[in-house]
C-alpha cells in the first residue's frame, strides 16, 4: 500500500459460501416448481380423462332421436320458477321432409363453413379466443353448427371455459359417429325458435302456417336469421335487426350446399312426432326410432334460384 491507497479486496472465504448457499437455493426453487407443474400437469390430465369418459355416448344418436335436451329441460326449469307450467310445442320432421331452402338458409346463417371442418373451425375458433382475450369477458361464440347441437342436447348457455371444453370434445364425437345430414337434422329438429317453440317444423307452423317441406327462401331466412337470438326476435314480428338478417342471409344462400339425404333404406329418418302445446314432456317417448317409413307430405321446395323479397305473414300468429 502506498499513498495511504489500498489495493482491491480480495473475494474471502465468508463471500465465496454466500455464492454457493445462493446456487444451492436456486436449485431447490427450481426442482420444487418443476415438481409443482408436474403434479398440475398429471392433475389436468386426470381431470381431462375423467371428463373425456364421463361425457355422454352419441352413438345412439344415429339410430333414435332425443326425447328431450338439455335446453328444454333448462327452459322448463325456468318456468316452473316463475310459477308457469313449461311450454313445448315440437313436430320432429326427417331430413328428407324438409325445404333445402331452409338447410340453405341455416348453414348461410349460422356455419358456412359446414362442409370443411370435423366439428369445429379451428379459424373462427381462434377469431373468438382473440376477441374474448381483447375484451376480457366471454363475449363470441365461434361455435359450428355441431358445436351448437352439442351445447343444445347436453349443456348449457354456461360460457365458462370448462363447458366450452366439454362442448369441443362432443362436437368431435358427434361428428366421427354421425353423417353431416343426421348433423344437420338434429340440429334443425331441436333448437330453440321462441318461447316453448323447439325445431323447424313447430316454427314454419308457428309463424307461416306452413311446414318445413313447403318454405320458401324469404321465410327461410327469417327462420334463420331468429336462431341468433330466438326468445328476442319474432319471424312473426320482425324488428329491424331481424330484417337486415334476413336480407343477408338471402343473398348468401345461393352459395352454401346442404348435405344430401341419405339412402332411404338405410338411414331414413323417423316418421314424424309431436309434442303439443298440452302436452306433459315428462309423458312424451322418445320421438321414435330411425327406421324407413312413408309419408304423404309435400316434397321439399328449393327455389333459391329466384329469391323473394323479404315478406312476413300479416296473419301469422304472434309468439
């Protein structure tokens, strides 16, 4: 030392423990947050599982139609709450009983993209995630067509994310059991349409006095323009928001193709059942099985070649 200046110090021996001591902490961090992921990690996977095995079989669904759904269960709860005895009106119809305009119609309304996808569209899937995250509330529903059906016969209007979950994994098993037509026929035979009003049949009736076999392009967009929102807009009285629905819905579906019927001797539909304004759910079977059968109905119209313009039934009955 000169000049009363000292030399830099020398790392000791208390310096040199501390460094050790603190790699020694990392590590145990390290190992129990690894420990800690890996027991999420079997946990989700369990739970997965669990889900996966629990989750309702679809495979009779090719054979026999639902007696009834979880919606209508859901919407029957609902009104006894209220004091009110629960209202159902559904005719199910087959398939092959109903108007292409009206699957035209549904498809250009609610899942154009029908005919690509195994259940669910991976890209308006990623559009709703985006849209949820931005706004940081569950607001948009990507949902196909099967993913709508899989809500409607299972689940509920829940948009919390493990019923979101459930709903991806019947919509894939739906789609590996069943043909598109039976998708489709499902679909159409068990949605909402207003209040007590299930499937297509009940709401040509309700609103045009007339059946699924007979509708035309105008009525069939109205029908499908409803689905968005069926206990707030009524075909019978159409707001504005219902009419511009309809108008688009008219002028894309020219460009959407609904799946073909099946075979009749293999996979006809069910010969055609209801369930009444006065009549108890609870008492009604199940619509009927799948076998061939014969009807005396109109055969299904298709005239989208020459769309109408928009039009309602000033006698139609109100919901």
């Amino acid at each position: 030392m000169k000049d009363g200046l000292r030399g830099p110090a020398k790392a000791g021996p208390i310096r040199h423990r501390r460094t050790i001591k603190d790699v020694k902490l990392k590590k145990a961090y390290v190992r129990r947050a690894g420990r800690w992921l890996a027991a999420a990690a079997a946990a989700g996977f369990a739970c997965f599982g669990y889900m996966y095995l629990t989750l309702p079989d679809v495979r009779p669904l090719k054979t026999s139609n639902p007696a009834t759904t979880a919606f209508i269960e859901l919407r029957a709860q609902e009104a006894r709450a209220r004091g009110e005895q629960p209202r159902r009106v559904q005719h199910w119809v087959s398939y092959r009983r109903m108007s292409r305009n009206i699957t035209r119609a549904v498809l250009a309304a609610e899942d154009d993209a029908f005919w690509q996808h195994e259940g669910v569209d991976i890209e308006q899937l990623q559009e709703s995630l985006e849209a949820d995250w931005a706004s940081g509330r569950f607001l948009r529903g990507g949902s196909t067509i099967t993913q709508q059906l899989a809500k409607n016969l299972y689940l509920s209007p829940s948009k919390n994310p493990l019923r979101k979950l459930k709903e991806l994994i019947i919509a894939r098993r739906l789609e590996a059991e069943l043909d598109k037509s039976r998708i489709l026929e499902l679909y159409l035979n068990v949605i909402e349409w207003g209040d007590g009003i299930y499937g297509v049949e009940a709401a040509a009736r309700t609103y045009f006095h007339t059946g699924a076999a007979t509708l035309g392009p105008s009525e069939s967009a109205m029908l499908a323009g409803a689905i968005v929102n069926p206990r707030v807009l009524n075909p019978a009285h159409p707001n504005a928001r219902l009419l511009r629905r309809q108008g688009i819905i008219l002028r894309r579906m020219g460009s959407v193709t609904p799946p073909a019927a099946a075979p009749a001797d293999t996979v006809s539909p069910s010969e055609e059942s209801a369930v009444g304004e006065d009549d108890n759910p609870a008492e009604v079977a199940n619509p009927g099985s799948r076998g061939r059968t014969e009807s005396a109905e109109p055969e299904p119209v298709d005239s989208t070649s020459a769309p109408e313009k928009p039009v309602t039934d000033p006698n139609a009955v109100p919901q």
